[in-house]
C-alpha cells in the first residue's frame, strides 16, 4: 500500500510541474494533486468565493487555505516570518513599493520559472512594477493605477463639454466650475499619508518624468523638472483655493467618499481605477450616480501617463510547495477569474474592494458584458499610459523615501516650509539612504 501511494505523489508532482509550465489560463478538470493536499494563501483582500475554491480544489487536488490580514499586519508577518526562516504561507502580498526591497533580501522567490515577463507584458502591461534586473519578484494581483475623474455634470454645467487635456487647459476648466458656485472643485488629499507620495508620482508623471533617475538619484531638485513643477502646481492649487481647505489632513479615500461623491468637488486627480463603478456609482452611499468618468490625466503638453500601484502575489522562499503556490497564482490570475473579481458574474463572485482585472484580456471581456463602467475607457488607460513609478521597481528603502515625501509636501501645503525646502529635504533624505 505505500508503494502505491509514493507512486501516486510522484505522479501527482509530475501532473503539477506539467501543468505550471503550460501558462495557460485555464486548468484541465480532474488534474492530479500537488505534492501536499494544501496550501496558505495569506492577503490583504477578502477571499475569492468559497464555491470557485472549490472547483480549483476539484481541479488540482490543493485545498487552499485563505487567511485575510490587514496590510500592515502583513508586512510584519512577512518579515518576521523570512528573518526567522520559519513558515509563514506558499502565497503572499508583493505590493509594489516592497518589490525593490524584496530582490535585496531574497525573501521571495522570483517567478520566472512558471511565468514569462516577456510573453504577459502585452497582456499585463503592469507586469514590469514587478521586475527587478529580469527577475519577476511577484505576479500582479489586479491593475490598481491612478487616474482622472471628473463629474461631467458639473463640468458641463461650467460651459467645458470636454475636459481639457493640459493641466493648463485643466486649470481654467476647474476655475469655471469654481465660478458656478463650487467653492473648491478639486480633490487633492494633502495628509501625511502614502497616499499624497503616489499622488505626487502621478503629477510628476503628468509633467512628462519620474521622481527618481534610473540610478535612484533625486530627478527633482531643477525648478524645470517635472517632479519640482509637480510639487508646486500641488501646493498652489491648494493654496489658490482650488482644493478644500480641509484636505490638508485628509487622507485619499476619505476624499473619494466624502467630497467626490457627494459632490462637494468636481473632479480628482489622483484617483484610483475603479471608484466609478465601486464608489461614484453606488446609489446608497453617492449622490453622484451616472455623473462621474474618467478621463486622460491632463498633462503637460496632452495626455500625461499614469501611474501604477497594483497589488501583486508572490511564494515566499519559505514556502512549503511553491510549485503548488504557482499553480494557483496562474489560476488566480487567469483571464476568466480576473474578469469575475471584478464582476463578470455578478456580484455574488466579487472580491470586495478589488479595483480591475490586471489583464486586458479581462478588461475585454467585462466590456463585452457591460458589467463594469467604462470598461473600454479603462482598458486604453491601462494599455496606453499606464506606468510604474519606479524605472528599476521601487527601492529597498521606498518606507523611509515615500515617508519624506508624503511628511514635507505636506508641510509645504501647510505653509511650514516652501517648496523649494521640500524638495531640498526629500533631495537629502534619498542622498542619506543611498550612502
């Protein structure tokens, strides 16, 4: 009896390496079991339905066990856990600001044995905010980037029929909703938080740069740069009144909930894919509904890009079968599940909170079935301007970086210090975590 069953788990593993290096999207019903009948998978995000677990357990033989921590909580198990060289989960979190971190310590292991960068990228253009030097240290986990919304409503009202496409263009359009009545048409949320950082790579991008050089050199420090003219446009709008007064200590999502979508301003510059049909467009908690679109990130001279912050998954070194992780997360962000994340079945298969599909393939699928708003709009976003942040991934000190960022635009929104201080004190933090 136990030769047959040592013969089976031999099987079992060959049916799994066979599948894992397929790359499809789809699993044959009936594949064999991996080489343990069960994996952790441990996130941030709710579960996947328990009804689609199941079939992946029917599929494969591999029982996952979904463990839901909050996100800073996660980071902390995930370090503690790869500093000690114990077990922890076969998946888990790779946000994108810990990429660069994570190729420096080895904590995860890259991904380029199951998954060819090369081959997802014209299907998920996000793919290189995971790539350090070749290596794929993680997998995205959706296609969160940041974009424009407008309320078309109040735009129109204001006499502009289309949104500008040049933040000076932009600019004259929100002071005409101003003069209709609107005391602060725009929503830039200014607390000392992570999310001001990404907001001022979005400008930065919109000014037609990055922050950083590829060396992880300050870009900013030139009056004439794009992250120093992006970083006083920030400030003077708020300090010109465009942006209520109240943002100064109001974080990003406060502001999406609060203001956009109970009309208080008319537009966001630094919103997140998917608040239409996730948060403007829901009839118990908005007063917007059907009045709110994206539109192109205004930029310097047209269009600027916009800049991804997905949520990516990853096997840690300590996995106990990280063939097996890799088998779900080629599952997990196949096609067709990405697609049902995001509704393509309803909003009983809904991931809670989950903002798009990081696969256009996806996106083309949820346009199709009408069930996500603005599916096609988005999807040219994502396929046309959407990039990372970081030329080389974020670096392994982004924590102190992002933290100097968020600290001193703030203060120089607040009037504690000027704009050319808060570049000068960024400048130093970056030289000191470089030395």
């Amino acid at each position: 009896m136990r030769t047959a069953q040592l013969l089976q788990k031999q099987l079992n593993r060959l049916a799994l390496c066979a599948l894992v290096a397929l790359g499809g999207a789809s699993l044959p019903i009936g594949a064999a079991a991996a080489s343990t009948q069960s994996i952790t998978v441990a996130m941030h995000y709710p579960s996947p339905p328990r009804a689609l677990l199941d079939q992946f357990t029917k599929q494969t033989g591999i029982k996952v066990n979904w463990v839901e921590i909050g996100w800073d909580d996660l980071q902390t198990k995930i370090a503690a856990a790869a500093t000690s060289n114990v077990y922890f989960a076969d998946a888990t979190d790779v946000d994108w600001s810990k990429v660069g971190e994570y190729a420096k310590t080895g904590w995860f292991y890259p991904l380029n044995q199951w998954f060819n960068p090369a081959q997802l990228k014209p299907d998920v253009p996000q793919v290189d905010t995971f790539e350090v030097d070749g290596r794929l240290i993680g997998m995205p986990f959706d296609a969160s980037f940041m974009v424009t919304t407008v309320n078309t409503k109040d735009f129109r009202n204001a006499g502009v029929s289309q949104v500008p496409s040049t933040l000076a263009g932009f600019t004259s359009a929100l002071k005409r909703v101003q003069a209709t009545g609107m005391a602060h048409p725009l929503d830039i949320h200014f607390a000392a938080a992570e999310g001001l950082s990404t907001c001022w790579y979005q400008m930065t991008a919109a000014f037609g740069g990055r922050v950083l050089d590829r060396a992880e050199n300050p870009a900013f420090t030139s009056p004439s740069s794009p992250g120093y003219k992006a970083m006083a446009w920030m400030v003077n709008a708020y300090r010109d009144g465009l942006v209520p007064k109240g943002n100064i200590n109001m974080p990003d999502y406060t502001g999406f909930t609060t203001e956009m979508a109970k009309n208080r301003v008319a537009a966001v510059l630094c919103d997140y894919s998917g608040s239409v049909g996730s948060i403007y467009n829901v009839p118990s908690s908005s007063s917007v509904v059907g009045q709110t679109a994206y539109v192109p990130t205004p930029g310097a001279n047209g269009p600027g890009a916009n800049v991804a912050n997905p949520d990516g998954i990853g096997i840690p070194k300590t996995a106990r079968d990280p063939k097996a992780a890799a088998l779900f997360i080629k599952w997990f962000t196949g096609t067709r599940n990405q697609a049902i994340w995001a509704g393509l079945n309803g909003p009983k298969d809904v991931i809670e909170g989950f903002p798009l599909p990081m696969r256009l393939s996806s996106l083309d699928l949820l346009a199709k079935s009408g069930k996500l708003a603005q599916a096609q709009q988005l999807e040219q976003l994502l396929r046309q301007h959407a990039e990372a942040p970081f030329l080389e991934g974020a670096p392994s000190w982004y924590p102190a970086f992002s933290n100097a960022v968020y600290t001193n635009i703030h203060e120089a929104a607040a009037g504690q210090e000027s704009v050319q201080q808060a570049v000068q004190a960024i400048a130093s933090q970056v030289r000191q975590l470089k030395s």
